[in-house]
C-alpha cells in the first residue's frame, strides 16, 4: 500500500507541473473478505456442575450430550452406556480469504492548458496483495500413535492404522486393531487429515501515459478470479449410528400364538392399525395351527413389512417329556417356507417363556435362527426357575438367544414396571421411555389385541400406544423394527467399518472383511459431519442419490447398503 501511495503522489505531481491538470482525485480500494464457517460450540464439562438430559458439552475436542442427571461423570470415561453420550466431534472448516483489490484513479484534465509540453511519464500503481489460504488439519479428537510396550489407562487415545481408538481400562500390549467389540479398546471412528491448500490472487498492474492532446480518463478495477479448488474435502469425520436413522433407542413389539383361536384381533385390529401409522410389528406363529386363511393373512403381514418369528408348531413347553426339538423348531421353519413362498423365521419365542439347557443348546445351532426372547430357567428337577432375568431393558445384548422383554398384562403384573403402573404410569408407554433415556432396545411381549386371548390388550389403550411411538419415530428418537433387523444392525454396525479417504474427495468405503459383516447384512446408518457450517451435503452410491436428514453439530445422517460399494459426500 505504501508502493501505491508513492505512485499517486509522483503521478499526480507530474501532471500539475506539467500545467495539464487543475485537481486530481485518486482512489485505492482492497476489499479482503474473509468468511469462515461457524461450527456450533457448547460450554467446557466441568466436574463440580450438575447436568440434565439433553445438556451437551464439550471435553478435549469432542462434545457430548447427557443422557440422563448428571454430575462428576467424566464424558471420556463414561463409556458406551454411561451418562454421556458422544454426538460429535469440534469440526474446523478449511478457511478461505478472497481479496478484491479494486484500483481506481480518476484524473480530471484543465480546461484551458497554457503550454505546449509533452510529459513523458508512465505512471503504474502497483497492488500486489496475495491472500494465502491453508487448510487446517481436521479430524477427531486424537492420540499419540499406539505403542506396544505403552501404558494405557481408562480414557487414553491412540491412532492405529488411520483410526482413533480409546482404552476402556488399564491396558498394555494389546494391539487397538484386534481388542474386538468387547475388549479393552473402544474404537471411535477413522480420521481425515485434510491437505493444505492456497489460493494465490493475482498482480493487477494499470500503466497510465497521458499527452497534452489527450484526456484521459482512466478507471482500472482488476477483479481476480479465486482459483477453484477440484475433489476438496466436504466431510471431516465420519461415524455409524448407534440405531437405523440415528435413532436414539430400537423398539419391537411382540404379538405370540399368532394362528392360535381367540386371537383374532392382530389381523381385525393390530394389523390395519399399524399399517394406518406406517409402524411394523413382529407376529409369533404357531405354525401347526395355521388355516389357509392364516397363511394367507401371514403374507399379507410381510409384505406389509412385520415379522413372522417362530412359536414352534405346537406350542408345548419345552421342560416337557414329549417335547421334539427337531420338530418344534425345525418343523415350525419347514412349514413356513412351504406356505409362505420360501420365508423361514429367523427368530424363536418359547411357549409359557420357559426352556431346559438342551432345548437352548439345540436352537442355537439350528439353521436360520439369529436369536430368540430370553426364556425362564428350568434347574435340574423340571421346576422353573422364575429368576427375573427375562424381564429388562437391552441396553448390551450378551447374548443373542437371551434377548430380555417386558409382558403386558392388564394389572402389570410380571413386569418391571408393575410398581410405577400401580402409581399411574402407561405399562406399554414406559418400557419405551426407557428405551430413549438409556439408548438401548426395548421389546414388548403382547398377544392379542381388542379380543379374547390371554391379557388381551383393549384397542383404546392399543392404538394410543402406536400413536406414542409414532410421535417418537417422527421426532428422530425411535426406531420400531422387527427383531432379527435390530440384530443384524447391531452386527452390521460393529462389523462392517467405514473408512472415511484421507485426501482428495469424501468418499467412504467399508472394510467387509469380518465375518460378522456378510453374515448380518443390512443397511447402516452413517453420520457425516461436515467440514463447513454454512455447507449441505450430497451423497449417492453407485451412482444413485441418497437422502440425507439433517443432525445435530452439522451432521447428516444417511442410510448406505456397505456391501454395495463406496459413498460419495459432496457440497450442495
């Protein structure tokens, strides 16, 4: 700017020396802009304060959200079921700086010049401003690199092979890599270190040469055209959804003795209420039962999309002398792939919820079946052992076979809620409430619906619990489905990892290596969080676009097949 000011002054004296110009105005303008994206920041976490569901703070660079009262809970120890949830992590978009320098002199000649005088001056305002925009290495919070022979305790990071990972408890030697979904480290996500870029602005030049015959009137403005940047980065990190659309819980519903007389209501009334919502249920048939009205009600049900799971052929209790597995479980599949196009259920429930150690170990290995509802204990004498361990929210499903469920009856009675019931609260409502609050899966055991069979649920009570949920699903908090489809999520959500590129264009691939990982196929939910606040994202998939639903801390949320190939982020 100085080079400028020197410029004006000798130009503009040599013209009034030369008799030529009576005043002179001179003009010199650089407009920089500047406009970073803003990234959504909430306070520090401070020990001594005490916080409420839904509160979010930040802690070493990650920021969290408080699932339930806290206070004193550190967020990078809380774990997965902790107080603390993480939603994301502090995101810097890539500055960018375009400076417009706009050069206008404006030269105002004499009237009447009283010489003859033939200057020769060339005048050049020079304006070399260069904006140098460098990108800032973006990612999730990180480590120091995993060290074999390194002592690492409850809440330390690491970086191993491109991926953050964080110790759960005192730890040494074992590698991040193979810990597993139960073992010591707890893997957060891949990491993207964005490469610098620059934006160089170009060197405008004007030359001035003014003559005594001539007037001039000059008026250069050098706009410069920022350099366009090819394949930049659009997504910083990139993590799959705990539940299928970013969900906060899953939530099944249950109806036994599907086929069985006196249940008449799930396809009179469950059936079109449901449909009426766009809400799924699941159906336990008794297969032996089944009329050619029944099986013909039962495709009607999965093609509306609910699940048909097995509740054996003939509903006898498993403790029994006469009880078949080969035909009560194999028998019950067989026959619903001869009636229902080829369909065979790939979840079982127990008639009466009891089972022996025999009957247990044999549907574990029985082809098709992915899990079943948790059954009552029978000890060695043929009594069951009604231990509670049915009952319960799945907030860490242990064990596939064992999923545990909350019944219905009119009084609450049996269930885990009986107390709370008996104060005025709604059984059916509560069991999901929990849900929500915990994060967890919550399946309810029902059977008939507005009819005669057992604890039979009234349909006031009925349809009013299907608009409870549908409220919950509508405001991004539930995410109702059928049981083997929460199953296989949470399989396809710890095994087939995304893997965010490192330079160039957002594209996330997956590693598919894990067994786990083609054996549960489904689709995941991702979210992506966007380097620049101001951005939207695109994404598509062999080609086809994806929808995306907005998150929170500038995340989307899109819902990717990860045996179909790579996905592709872009700005709007």
């Amino acid at each position: 700017m100085e080079q400028m000011q020197l410029n004006k002054t000798m130009m503009v004296s040599l013209l009034i020396s030369a008799g030529l110009f009576s005043g002179s105005a001179f003009a010199i303008t650089t407009t920089p802009t500047a406009k970073p994206a803003t990234v959504p920041s909430y306070p520090a976490w401070d020990s001594a304060t005490t916080y409420t569901a839904g509160q979010r703070v930040t802690h070493n660079g990650t920021t969290y959200e408080a699932q339930w009262w806290t206070k004193g809970d550190n967020p990078a120890t809380a774990g997965e079921w902790g107080a603390w949830k993480v939603v994301g992590t502090s995101v810097t978009p890539t500055p960018t700086s375009t400076a417009t320098p706009s050069v206008t002199p404006s030269i105002t000649p004499s009237a009447t010049p009283t010489a003859t005088v033939t200057p020769s001056a060339t005048v050049t305002p020079s304006a070399t401003p260069t904006a140098t925009a460098t990108a800032i290495v973006t990612a999730p919070p990180t480590g120091d690199a995993w060290n074999s022979t390194t002592v690492y305790t409850a809440g330390k990071r690491v970086t191993y092979n491109g991926r953050l990972y964080e110790a759960k408890w005192y730890t040494v030697g074992e590698n991040p890599s193979t810990s597993g979904q139960w073992g010591v480290w707890k893997e957060i996500g891949a990491i993207v270190t964005l490469p610098p870029t620059t934006t160089p602005i170009p060197t405008p030049t004007t030359s001035v040469s003014p003559t005594p015959s001539v007037t001039p009137s000059v008026t250069p403005s050098v706009t410069p055209t920022p350099t366009s940047i090819v394949n930049t980065p659009t997504v910083g990190y990139v993590q799959t959804a705990k539940w299928r659309d970013g969900a906060s819980a899953a939530y099944t519903m249950f109806h036994d003795d599907f086929c069985s007389y006196g249940v008449e209501g799930q396809v009179r009334d469950a059936a079109p209420a449901l449909k009426q919502r766009g809400l799924v249920a699941s159906f336990g048939m008794i297969t032996g039962n089944c009329t050619a009205t029944g099986w013909s009600n039962a495709k009607q049900m999965i093609a509306d999309g609910h699940e048909i799971y097995s509740h054996t052929k003939t509903h006898i209790d498993a403790k029994t002398a006469t009880w078949d597995a080969q035909l009560q479980i194999d028998g019950s599949s067989n026959d619903m792939a001869s009636n229902l196009d080829g369909y065979r259920p790939s979840f079982f429930a127990w008639p009466s919820d009891v089972a022996a150690d025999a009957p247990l170990a044999y549907l574990r290995t029985a082809a098709g079946y992915i899990g079943a509802r948790a059954a009552n204990r029978v000890d060695g004498s043929g009594n069951i052992v009604y231990d509670g361990h049915v009952a319960g929210l799945n907030n860490y499903v242990n064990d596939d076979f064992q999923v545990q469920w909350d019944l219905f009856t009119d009084q609450g009675q049996w269930s885990m809620y009986e107390a709370q019931v008996k104060a005025g609260g709604d059984l059916l409502n509560l069991h999901v409430d929990a849900a929500i609050n915990a994060g967890g899966w919550a399946t309810r055991t029902m059977h008939g619906v507005n009819d005669a069979s057992w604890m039979s649920v009234p349909l006031a009570k009925y349809t009013a619990h299907l608009d409870y949920i549908k409220a919950k699903v509508d405001a991004g908090l539930l995410w109702v489905s059928g049981p083997s489809s929460v199953i296989k999520y949470r399989y396809a959500r710890d095994f087939c990892k995304p893997i965010l590129s490192t330079s160039g264009a957002s594209i996330v691939t997956f590693d598919t290596s894990a067994a786990e990982c083609k054996k549960y196929a489904t689709p995941i939910t991702l979210q992506a969080f966007a380097l620049n606040a101001a951005n939207k994202l695109n994404a598509s998939q062999n080609g086809k676009a994806l929808n995306l639903k907005a998150g929170a801390n500038n995340s989307f949320f899109v819902t990717v097949d990860p045996l179909a190939g790579s996905v592709t982020f872009s700005a709007q």
